[in-house]
C-alpha cells in the first residue's frame, strides 16, 4: 500500500509540473490518504505482534 502512495505522490507532482492542477490535487489527496491507511495497519500491526508475544 505504501507503494501506491508513493506512486500517486510521483504522479501529483509530475501532474503540477506540467500545470494540471486539478489532477495533481487529486492524486496529491490520494496518496495522503494511502499513506495514512499504511501508518495506522502498520501500527495496528505492530501492536498486535507485541501482544501476541506478551
């Protein structure tokens, strides 16, 4: 999933290169909201491994 952020954030930023500001908004938005999804499963993960071995 982190890949996907980082794709969609390459894709935001050769889109406002080349003036497509709708675009890169909308692709800038989607890998925000990938990234976030990546850091709290990361995180839920991280919490579970350490209960389990607890």
């Amino acid at each position: 999933m982190l890949h996907y952020a980082v794709v969609f954030f390459v894709i935001a930023l050769i889109a406002a290169l080349f003036g497509f500001g709708g675009i890169a908004a909308g692709a800038a938005e989607i890998a925000k909201i990938l990234f976030f999804i990546f850091v709290v499963l990361f995180v839920i993960s991280l919490v579970v491994g350490l209960v389990r071995r607890g």
